[in-house]
C-alpha cells in the first residue's frame, strides 16, 4: 500500500496525537480484527459431527486361533521323527484361543447394509456391530474383497440412520475432510485434516495396484479401519484403510479407498458376493527420464508395455511390447500404476479404448476387456443363532476343567459367561468369567442345558441364577422386561 506526502504526514500526526495507551488499544484491536477473520475461514466440523454420528457403527470381531505357534509345532515334528524314525506321527490338533479386533464402519442403507474394510472382518468367526445407540447385532458378511479392502455386512435391524455419498473424483488436494471411528477402540472419535495428495498407491500393496488412495493427513490409528472420510457437506468420500508409520501409530500419512471406486465393489458384492475385475495382460512399468528421452517424449508419462501376455486381451487389441500407454477410455495415465487401477473398474466383455504411442505415432485401439480372478465370498458369515441368548443379553461358552478344579458345585459342570451385554444379566450383577449352575430353579451343567432353559423363561418378573465367581457361589435375581 502506498501513501501520498499529505497521507503520510496526516498519520504521524494522528500518531503523535496519541498516548502509549490508546497506541497499545490500536494494535490489540489489529490484532483482534486478524485473528477473528481467520477464525472466521475454518469450518466448522460441529454440526457434521452430530449429523452424521448416528451412522457410524464399532465393528469387534472374534477369531479361534492355535494357542501355539505353527512354528512350535514344526520343530516338535522335527524332534519326535529324529526319535522315532520308523513310526508313523499321529500328533494331537494344537488347542485354540480366541483372539479380539476393532475397527469401524458406517450404514450405507437403513435396511442394515454396513460398509467396512476387509482386513477388519477377514477370517474371524463372529463379528458383532454396535450402534451409535449402544444397541448390538451379530453381522452377516455379505461378500468381502480383498484386492480393494472393502466387505459388507448385514444386520438384522431397519429404519437405521444411513449416510450420503459423495463424488470422490471432485475432491481437491488441500480440501478439509473429517473421519469418525474408534481408533484404538475409542468409540465413535472424529478427527480432521486435509487432503494430502491424490491417486496414491501404497507401497506395501505391491506393483499391482487396484486402489488409487486418497491421501490425507487426517490422525487414522488402529481401530479407524473401515470407518468413513466425509467432506464438509457430510457426504463420504472415501474409506479409511491404512496408514503409513514407522511405529505403529499415526504420523500424518493416512490412505482412503475412494468412494466411487468403494460403491463399485459394494454393488457387485451385493450383488453375487464376489467382484469381477477387468484384466488387459500386460507387464507395464513407469516410463522413467531415459525412456522418455530415447521415446521422444518431452517429459515422462504414461505406462510403459514390457510385455503382452500371449493369448490376452492386450494382444488381441494389437497392443505391443514398448507402447507407451498414456489414456484409457480418455483417462489420462500419469503414472504406471493407475493403469491397473481403472482398468480393474471396467466389467469383464466391456469394449474400452487404449491411446498409446507407438514409434511417436498416437494411436486410439479398441480392446474388450478380460476377466481377473474375482475374490470369494466371505466365510464363516452368518450370525450365530441365539434364539432366547439375547433375552439376557450374554453369550456363554463351556466350563474348562481347569476352572472347575477344587469347586464342588462345578462337578456336573456349567457354563462360563463368555461376553456380557448392556441387559438384564448385568443389571443384576453378572460379570464376564462368572460361571452359571442354576437359572431360574433349573440346573445348568452344559449349553444345551442353557439353551433349554433360556429357551422357556418368561417375558417379564424375576428370575434367580446362581454363579460361581472366584471359586464361591452366589445366587442373584434377573429381572426380565
């Protein structure tokens, strides 16, 4: 800003007609002013937050895994065949023990469909959602992809809150996003960022990548998987997935499955429980500065062709070994690994059309694209049947005889309260590790017995249950309502 010589001397006397008070009411009044109007530019993430609570669910899984190591196991084969050459091992199953995850997830329909990453459910043998409200189902796998890190699942519950998708190609670097979660099991947690950069592959992901990530520098930890990244209308745009991290924790590099590219996996999951990518068959690497040099280019770009595969869609379009491949279906490609990436959106049959130099000519090339192996629907996923269990809101599990040893009243057995609910048995005073023998007049010994009888327990009033806890009996009263 520049000031005429009558401006200049009207503002020193203006100055000099000052005391050091009113000087020093100027400047805080500067700075005031400055600070309020860059108050007045950050969003706002209140109301986001509330809106959009009621979608977020907590995903806890379960898993029975050998309480060993395969490796223990490997070098006690070892022994026995240097002891016992002649004879024929025949070594006992290694005994399990159940093993806990979290993570997260969001209601993308009020019918109970719930989105959330496929490392988060892969391989555990019961997988329990917990709303917003506290309230908690048994989910279902619906299908679960592994190549892209997106599964859904199914409660059975309906007129659920469910959020609004966004357009995840329209997103900006430096554009404010928000994640909400349960990182490190703190339910229902937001965190806010930016976006840091755009069409990222992972390194730990391998050459083949299947997923162009949105970066960002939103705090993800453990327990975030699957959980939603929303713009500043609320809608989602992406799906928390990974991190990058030395240590473990966060270190402002957190990647997101877009959102466009997540509804397409979700839709054929819905659909027949698999997902069918499309497949070109070539080798491609990045067209590095000397390719660009010995090719001509004025900068590198594209994918370069190492190898057509024989017998492959690429061949068949008259793709060749040293083409440059710089668009698909008119998408530019940067980079080598956005090639896979796009083409795996393509159905299987579909006609697309390669542009690729070749000898410093452009050439447009119509191929029809194949099929890549598509993943297998989920196993293990349907809820387990609890016809009266929720009645109490507990699951239960066998008596061990070590937790029987030296208890009298365990001698028949009994049945252990392996997970405890908000319900009736925890108003009452059940605990997890509290062993039932007794409930309401009946005695207890097995699951079966257990299920009998919560199977025939009335709707309302007063129930007694006798428990052993730590080695003493007690007998309280359930009250069913």
């Amino acid at each position: 800003m520049h000031f005429s010589q009558d401006q200049r001397l009207s503002f020193r006397q203006l100055v000099s007609t000052l005391s050091p008070l009113g000087l020093w009411l100027c400047l805080v009044m500067a700075l005031t002013a400055g600070k309020v109007s860059a108050q007045a530019m950050l969003p706002d993430f209140a109301e986001l937050v509330a809106a959009n609570s009621p979608t977020i669910v907590n995903i806890t899984t379960r898993q029975q895994v050998p309480a060993r190591s395969g490796a223990d196991r490997d070098d006690l084969e070892e022994l026995l065949r240097q002891l016992q050459p002649e004879e024929e091992l025949d070594l006992p199953d290694l005994p399990t023990r159940p093993r806990g995850g979290v993570g997260s997830g969001f209601i993308m329909s009020e019918d109970g469909f719930i989105i959330t990453n496929h490392h988060v459910v892969a391989n555990a043998d019961r997988i329990t959602v917990t709303l917003n409200d506290r309230r908690e189902f048994f989910a279902e796998v619906i299908g679960s992809d592994e190549l892209s890190d997106v599964a859904l699942l199914k409660i059975d519950a309906d007129n659920l809150h469910a959020v609004q998708f966004g357009n995840s190609d329209a997103l900006r670097v430096g554009e404010w996003v928000l994640a909400i979660g349960s990182p490190f099991g703190l339910e229902f947690s937001a965190a806010a960022g930016i976006v840091s950069a755009k069409s990222r592959s992972v390194p730990s992901r391998g050459s083949t990548n299947y997923v162009s990530f949105i970066q960002t520098d939103v705090a993800i930890n453990q327990g975030n998987s699957g959980g939603p990244l929303f713009n500043l209308e609320g809608q989602v745009v992406g799906i928390n997935s990974q991190i990058l991290s030395s240590t473990g924790g966060s270190n402002g590099i957190s990647f997101a499955i877009p959102s466009n590219m997540a509804l397409n996996v979700i839709e054929q999951l819905k659909e027949s429980g698999s997902v069918s990518r499309g497949l070109l068959g070539v080798l491609i690497k990045d067209v590095n500065y000397g390719l660009a040099q010995a090719y001509g280019l004025d900068a590198p770009l594209g994918a370069f062709v190492d190898e057509v595969q024989p017998d492959s869609p690429a061949q068949r379009a008259g793709i060749e070994n040293n083409d440059i491949v710089i668009a698909f279906n008119d998408i530019p490609i940067n980079e080598s690994s956005q090639l896979p990436y796009y083409v795996g959106q393509v159905r299987p049959g579909t006609e697309a059309t390669i542009t690729l130099l070749r000898e410093g000519q452009q050439l447009d090339l119509p191929v029809v694209v194949g099929a890549l192996p598509g993943s297998e629907l989920a196993q293990g996923a349907s809820p387990p049947s609890q016809p009266r269990g929720n009645t109490l809101a507990l699951t239960v599990a066998p008596v061990m005889p070590e937790q029987a040893e030296g208890v009298a009243e365990l001698s028949e057995g009994g049945v252990v309260i392996d997970e405890l609910r908000q319900g009736p048995a925890r108003q009452a005073g059940l605990s997890s590790g509290d062993i039932i023998v007794m409930l309401n007049h009946r005695s207890v010994t097995s699951l079966a017995d257990f299920e009998a009888v919560v199977a025939e327990l009335p709707e309302t009033g007063y129930v007694p249950v006798r428990v052993i806890r730590n080695g003493r009996g007690s007998t309280l009263a359930i009250e069913l309502q």
